[in-house]
C-alpha cells in the first residue's frame, strides 16, 4: 500500500524553541515560554542597582514601650500604613496557589511544563513600589525601614549595621527568616526573597557574641544616631 508521510517532529511540538540565529540546533536553545519567564524575573525580581530607593522612615523600636503604648492607643504608633497595603488580594492567593502547584501535586499529570506554571506565577505576582522591613536585634530591639522590592537583601543588612556601634558592626553578620529558619541570600532581591509587601527579620551572627558584648544592655550596642531614634 502506499506509504505513511513522513511525520515532520518540530511541527508537533508544544513549545517551539527559539533557536540560534543561521538555524543551527544545540542544547542551550530556549523556548518562547522560558524567554519570557527570564524576562519577567528581570522586570520584577532581579535586583536593580539603578532603582531609587523610597524613604527609609528608620525607626528604632523597643517593643516593650511599643506594646504598652499600643495597649493605649489601639494600635502600633507611627504605623500608618492603609489597611489595604497589607491586604491578601485575589492575585496574591493565584500566585501562591500557582508557585506551591508543583510541588503539593507531584501526582497530578503534568499537563503544563515548568515553565508555563512559573510563567502563570509570575504574570499573577502583584508588585509593590516597596515594602516595610523589621529586623530584630539584640535584646529584642527592632529596626523598621522601607526598601524597594528590587533592593538586595544585602540594603537591609547595611542599614542595620549602620545602626550598631562599631564594636558590633566588625563581627561578621546575617539575616534569617523563621520559621522554618531560613538564612537570606544578601545578594537576591527582597522580592525574590518574598518579602513583600511586609516581612520581619531577625539578625543572625556567625559566631557567639564576646561575653562582653552579650551581657551589655541592648542600648549601648547602637550608634548614636540610632540611639537618638530610640529615644525619640
């Protein structure tokens, strides 16, 4: 009988690559769903050294005389955030549900590719034009600062070293996020660390504190800038 044509694979295929240009075919050729992926995670999650940051509107809080005050007043002083800035929105659940989807489904039929599921997350993934950061600090003081999203983890880390005297400043420093416990890459954005549109830190050290250092009271370890805001 007369023959089958010849089946021609690259018309069949789902995601078709974009390849080299002159045609040829190697392993590093990139589908059109992961050129766009690469390009979204620049535009909303890779850091950006040129990006202006908002004003830091540094506090230094001791939560002690924090809660008692809000004991008072029916909520934290100088916390004027709008209500909505916190928000859970429709968008923030999708992107959510979309980004854990490969993981809490391993058994479901893999109808989408990783890269059309990571697309969707990305797509659906709300941006902030920053994000209001606290980090605890030794004897439970608490820094709070804004950052633009597409700051490095490494511009939260500065500004608390900033606020510690220089005998703290010289002790080699972290900052985690719990739980779980997990130590942040200082050189990622805080979006891509998902510390939006709010997070609190914690400051980690590499290694245990001198005794002299951990005995003193938690005030005398700050700058003196940082000790006036305490104050204020």
């Amino acid at each position: 009988g007369a023959s089958l044509p010849a089946v021609d694979e690259d018309a069949v295929m789902v995601e078709a690559p974009v390849r080299p240009v002159g045609g040829g075919r190697n392993r590093a050729q990139t589908t059109l769903t992961e050129a766009q992926v690469e390009a979204l995670k620049r535009r909303k999650l890779a850091v950006r050294p040129d990006i202006k940051p908002p004003p830091r509107g540094l506090r230094l809080i001791d939560p002690a005389i924090e809660s008692s005050a809000a004991a008072g007043a029916g909520s934290l002083p100088g916390d004027d955030m709008p209500d909505d800035f916190y928000e859970v929105t429709a968008d923030d659940l999708r992107a959510l549900a979309l980004a854990s989807s490969a993981e809490t489904r391993s058994d479901a039929p893999p109808l989408k590719t990783k890269a059309m599921r990571e697309l969707e997350a990305l797509q659906a993934m709300r941006e902030y034009d920053h994000t209001l950061i606290r980090v605890r600090l030794l004897g439970g003081l608490m820094l709070q600062a804004a950052f633009h999203p597409q700051e490095a983890v490494s511009s939260v880390l500065a500004e608390v070293r900033a606020c510690l005297c220089p005998a703290v400043q010289a002790l080699p420093c972290y900052l985690f996020v719990t739980p779980p416990r997990t130590t942040l890459d200082p050189s990622i954005s805080l979006a891509a660390a998902q510390l939006t549109p709010a997070a609190t830190l914690v400051l980690g050290w590499e290694r245990p504190l001198p005794a002299a250092l951990a005995a003193a009271a938690p005030h005398t370890l700050l700058a003196p800038h940082a000790l006036e805001l305490l104050e204020a």
